[in-house]
C-alpha cells in the first residue's frame, strides 16, 4: 500500500498573514502521530514564501495549476518548472472549477500533467463528473475517460508510474457545497478509477493514490478515508486552518 496523501487547495485564497496557519501546521504536525503525508497549495504568490517558511518540516508545497509549455509568450500564466523553482513539489491539474471555468479539456489538462511530470512534479489529475451527468448514470464513463485521456502517455508501462501521478476523484457536484456521494458512490467511483489507471498505465496503475475531494471535513474524513481504494483526500475549505485541516490527516 502506497502512503495516504492529503492536500490543501487553498484556491484564491491566502495572504502573507495566512503563513502563519501553513506553520501552524507544521508544527502540528511535528507533535502529533500521522500515517499520511501531507501537502498545501496555495496560491502561486505564496508558494515560494510558504517553501522558505515550511523549509525542513514535512509539508509539501504544490501549485494548482501551470501551464503546459514550458516557457514562451502566455502572458499571465506560470509553467510547472517554474512552480519547482518555486519550492513546489506537487501541481493541481485539471480541478473541476477550471474545467468548468476555463473549458479545460481533457486534451490540456494531460498537456498539464505530463509538463508536471517532465518538470518532476508530482500532478493531481482530478476527475469527476457534474450533478447532469451523475443524474443521467454517466458518472463511471465520465471518470474513466477523464483518466485515460488525462494520464501522461510517457508514464504508460513505467514500472515507478505510481509515485509520478496521483489522481483526484471530485465530483463536480461535492465540490464547495457541502453535498457528499455516499461510501458506496465513492468506492465505485475509485474501483472505476483503479481499473483505468491499470488499464492506462499498466500493473503500477495499482499503486496509484487516489485520493477523494469534495466537502471533506473533520467529521466525515475518517469514513472516507477508511474507504475501499481511497488513497488520501483533497481539501478545500478545510485546509485553511491548520487546527482544523490537521484532525482531517491524522483521520488517516
Ligand atoms: P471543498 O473543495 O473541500 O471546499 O469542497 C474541494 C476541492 O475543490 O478540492
């Protein structure tokens, strides 16, 4: 079994006064018995900050997003080596607000994730279907072309493929609203995922995390991450204050 993995996205949120929580953590951290590892994406202008500040604790840093050049004239946008650069050891790619927001396609968003990988981050593919297509019965279809078609082609029969991707079951619907599938939608959801992501990848599809995001909070984390193939969480609300965030990874 992999390790668990929870992550932070703090999304447009956080100031230089918000370090402070992202220490906090730290030092939580430092005191209290986990088994999962433990990571907080906020947003680009903190992530160097954050980096300097959480330098020797065991918080990763992450990105929520780059872009999937390298370099070049894409005014606005930041590129997954220079998020590394940065202090960033994993990305974001993929989140449903930006698919839905900025018409990401699943084309872009394995773009993304395979500049993350070549940049030597470590990409949160997220998946997921919305509230339409989880009421029409499509939310299994939706889930395994959204792996299939956003998995990095390079990593396809690569024996470590399972520490270089890590996937993000979200539906849509969950996401910000305080709606949360049932176990049941949740372990089919990621049983789906799995048989893709061995499907894509090969026998390392196994050991790929998959985590499960969408109004997880100190109450219901333990069931959620207790459940079949859940493999961490991703974290939104949540993980704004670290008194709160942490009883969600040590919940593991
Ligand atoms: P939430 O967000 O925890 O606030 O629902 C989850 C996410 O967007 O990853």
């Amino acid at each position: 079994m992999t390790t668990p993995l929870i992550v932070g996205n703090w999304k447009m949120n956080g100031l230089s006064a918000d370090l402070g929580e992202a220490r906090a953590l730290a030092d939580l951290l430092a005191q209290r018995p986990h088994h999962a590892r433990a990571g907080l994406c906020p947003p680009a202008t903190l992530i160097e900050r954050m980096a300097r500040a959480l330098a020797g604790t065991e918080v990763l840093i992450g990105g929520q997003d780059c872009h999937a050049e390298a370099f070049g004239a894409f005014t606005g946008e930041i590129s997954a080596e220079m998020l590394a650069e940065a202090g960033a050891s994993l990305v974001i790619v993929g989140h449903s607000e930006r698919r839905a927001t900025h018409r990401e396609t699943d084309r872009l968003v394995r773009a993304k994730a395979t500049a993350a990988v070549e940049a030597g981050l470590l990409p949160i593919l997220c998946v997921g279907e919305n509230f339409a297509q989880r009421q029409a019965n499509l939310a299994l279809d939706v889930v395994t072309g959204q792996v299939l078609h956003g998995l990095p082609q390079m990593l396809a029969g690569a024996a470590d493929a399972g520490e270089r991707v890590c996937i993000a079951y979200e539906p849509a619907w969950a996401v910000g609203t305080d709606l949360v599938p049932t176990i049941d939608q949740i372990q089919e959801a990621h049983a789906t995922i799995r048989a893709a992501l061995v499907h894509g990848l090969g026998p390392a599809g196994r050991d790929v995390n998959i985590l499960y995001g969408g109004s997880v909070n100190p109450h219901n984390a333990r069931e959620i991450l207790g459940a079949a193939e859940v493999g961490g969480a991703l974290i939104g609300r949540a993980s704004h204050k670290a008194a709160e965030f942490i009883e969600i990874i040590c919940a593991v």
